[in-house]
C-alpha cells in the first residue's frame, strides 16, 4: 500500500485530504501541520510516496520550500501543491492545483503518480471490512452505518447503524485508536455522511466568529465559499445543505463591510489572504452594496442580508473557471477569450441563470433571491451581459449591477498604479452608461463609500 504525507493546518482541508485519500486511493496518509513537521516526517521516513499539501500555512510559503527541500537532498518524491495563485515552479515533480478545495482534481492527479487507474481501483481486493481515518468521524452524532472495530484479525461491531456515536468514537480516540473500519459495501455512505458533516463544521465555524479579526472571518468565509463552489456538482443532499453555509456566510459578509474602515483596506486584507478573483470581487461588492444600501430610502438590514445570499451564490458557477484560469479577470471579457472551451464559454453565458436554479431549490431562500441573481447583469432570464438597461428591474437588481461594474473599475486600477482608482471619474462615467433617472440615483449612492 503506498503512503502520501498531508501538510495542511486547515481543519476542513485535513478532513478533505486524509479521508478521500485514503477512501478512494488505498494510500495510507501521514498528516502534519506545518513546514517544520513535513520536514521531520521526510527525514524520520524516506519512504512515502506523495505529498499532498496547502501552497501557504500562515504566512509561509510550503509548497516552494518543500520543492526546494526535495530537490535540495535530491528526493524521488513527487508533491501535489494546491492553492489560490497561478504556480510558477511546475514541473514534472511538481503539481500545481488550482483550489483547495478542489478534491476531484486532487485525486485525479495523485491517482496518475500513484500508478493507481480506475479499473484498478474496481478491482482491488479490499476485504470484507474497509479502515476509515477516525478524526474526520469525531463529529457524527449517529452512525450512518454498522461500524467496527479491529481487534486482531478479527472485527468487532463497534456501533450499529443509527445508533449514537459521538462517546464511543472519543474514547476509543483516547485508547489510540486511529482508524474504524465499515463493511465495504458501505464506505461511500461513509464519505458522505462525513461530507456533511463537514458543512456542518464549516457553518458551525461561520457561527462562531463573533469578535473574531476581519483577517480569521474572511478566511473562514473564504473556506465556505470555496468548498460550495467545489460542491456545485455533488449529491442533492450536499447541494441542500450547502444553504446553511450561504445563510451564515451572508451574517459575516455584512459585518466585514461593517468592520472595514475603508475599500483599500479590505482589498488588502483580501490579497493577504489570497483569495480567487471570484471571492475576491463578491467580497468587495458586498461591500459596496452595503455602504450604498445605507443610503437609499428603501434600505435596510433585512436587504442588506438579502443582497449578501445573492451575491454569495451569483458567481459561484464562475468559480471553477476562474480557478483554472488564475490569471483572468472581467467577466464580460471571458466570452472571446480562446483559452475558455465551449462549454466554459456556455457557463460564463447562463452563470446566472444556473445560479438561480441552483437557489430556487432551497427550502429556505430568501424570498425573491432567485430573480435578482437571474437579474445580476441585467438580463431577466439570466443569460448573457446587458447592451441596454432595463427600467423594469427590481432595485437591488440594479444596486448589485451597478456595484459591480463599480468594482471592476475598482479592481482594475488597484493593478494598474499608473492610473489611481478616482470616484470622481468613475461615477460620472456610470451615471453615462446608464442614463435613466432610477440608475442615476443609485450610482449618486457610490459617493457614500469610503475608499
């Protein structure tokens, strides 16, 4: 059986990492937290054969010391790297994924180092019972199935399905115990009863953030959105629960734009965390939609809840495209880029028609949610970019198109230092774009955020 060593410090990627790895590639995983510990783990063992691990921990960079550590004492060790930012050092010993989160891929590339094809996978001789990693377990209150105990060569029912869990898997946890073992029939109800369980921990973390630092909230937010986006294609179940992550995210989303001083600074604290451009622009447009909110007769706390969900789920079809390619930009400028494949193009044309559909099937949506996502460019079947403004749009329909091409503008001269970003520019070039009398006063709104 081969062996992967896991660096991560995340405790939704560790969660991710170690239990598909071992679910769906029979490798045994080693997970440490940081540089200095993968380093100790390669040194007291030369014989794993992968690493899987963050591109950053904190401030450092992991992935390119580990590369420079390996090439250094001249290891035949090949090493996944996943992150946020487009990869420089690639190489044939050297992956690059794009997103953390991004699990399929994860697994798709370490499968082929690993040797290990799908027809393989099928055929492998796994035994009547299958070992599961116990920590990612730690969280179920019930047993989604029998579950066992190794004991020897034999195996002991540990808990029977629907029987409560929590207790007995901590105490086993404190006699050592690392792994519990299912019947293999039942290892992909395992995985994903512990996927949602991730959801769970993952809202349960957005819950608890109060006097948390703008930095911790909009790392958890970012983890949130990440994993939803990585989500978009799962079983109903996880699309379902992926609302509880989208209602809580909306709560954080309004006390960032209320806790940030001012534009510039929350696009620092964005860059520092090494966001996707997605995330990145939903983030600050939430922002400015709540400093123009407050600043219509209309507004509100309820609408600025609203607007969050909204912009929560009106990119996030864009999210996988972004991550493959880090390096664009403008939405409105993927439709002719060459790089984007037909069926990416199609996305990009209907991302917010799909969005929609996406919402709509939540028990518990805000009310109207769909129509304004549908309505974000404009277009009110959700399909393509605006060439001419409706007056018959809802209002926040319009204070999120306008907030985001006030973004963009935003965004664009923040990489450009020659050409600073000037409100007094930019608002009388909207107030041009869209001419009629109910834009006209909200674009007025934009003087009201702080930059």
């Amino acid at each position: 059986m081969s062996k992967t060593l896991v660096v991560s410090d995340n405790e939704f990627i560790n969660i991710l990492y170690v239990m598909n790895l071992e679910v769906y590639l029979a490798t045994n995983t080693k997970l440490v937290s940081s540089y200095n510990s993968a380093i100790y783990a390669l040194q007291m063992d030369d014989t794993f054969d992968l690493i899987v691990t963050l591109e950053s921990i904190g401030n450092e960079k992991v992935g390119k010391n580990l590369k420079d550590f390996i090439k250094l004492k001249n290891l035949a060790v090949p090493l996944i790297v996943a992150g946020n930012s487009q990869y420089s050092i690639e190489s044939e010993a050297v992956h690059f994924i794009n997103g953390k989160f991004n699990i399929q891929n994860i697994l798709k590339r370490s499968a082929k180092i690993l040797g290990i094809t799908a027809k393989q996978m099928a055929e492998l001789d796994i035994g009547a019972y299958y070992p599961v990693p116990l920590n990612p377990n730690l969280g179920l209150t019930t047993a989604p199935c029998h579950i066992y105990q190794k004991s020897g060569s034999n195996f002991k029912l540990l808990v029977r399905q629907t029987d409560e869990i929590g207790e007995t898997l901590t105490l086993i946890k404190e006699n050592g115990v690392d792994h519990i073992y299912v019947s293999s029939a039942d290892r992909l109800t395992m995985i994903n009863k512990i996927s949602l369980t991730l959801i769970e921990k993952i809202t349960l973390s957005l819950k608890n953030l109060e006097g948390a630092s703008i930095d911790k909230k909009v790392q958890v937010l970012s983890d949130g959105y990440e994993f939803a986006a990585a989500n978009l294609f799962s079983n109903d179940e996880i699309k379902q629960q992926m609302q509880e992550i989208a209602t809580a995210s909306a709560k954080i989303m309004q006390d960032v734009s209320k806790e940030s001083t001012t534009l510039k600074t929350l696009l620092a604290t964005m860059l520092n965390n090494k966001d996707g451009y997605v995330f990145t622009h939903s983030m600050i447009t939430s922002y400015v939609c709540y400093h123009m909110i407050k600043n219509v007769t209309w507004g509100g706390e309820g609408q600025t809840d609203k607007i969050n969900f909204v912009i929560f789920f009106h990119d996030i079809f864009l999210a996988p495209i972004y991550l493959k390619y880090p390096e664009l930009t403008a939405e409105a400028l993927l439709l002719d880029n060459d790089k984007l494949t037909d069926k990416e193009k199609d996305i990009v044309l209907n991302h917010a028609k799909l969005a929609a559909e996406l919402v709509v099937g939540y028990k518990r949506c805000p009310m109207g949610a769909d129509t304004l996502i549908k309505q974000h460019h404009g277009m009110k079947k959700g399909k393509g970019f605006v060439k001419f403004y409706m007056e018959d749009l809802s209002p926040l329909s319009k204070v999120v198109l306008i907030a985001e091409m006030y973004v963009e503008e935003f965004l664009k001269s923040s990489e450009d230092p020659a050409n600073p970003f000037n409100p007094k520019i930019v608002i009388p070039k909207l107030i041009n774009e869209f001419k009629t009398p109910s834009y006209t006063k909200i674009v007025q709104t934009l003087v009201n955020v702080p930059l």
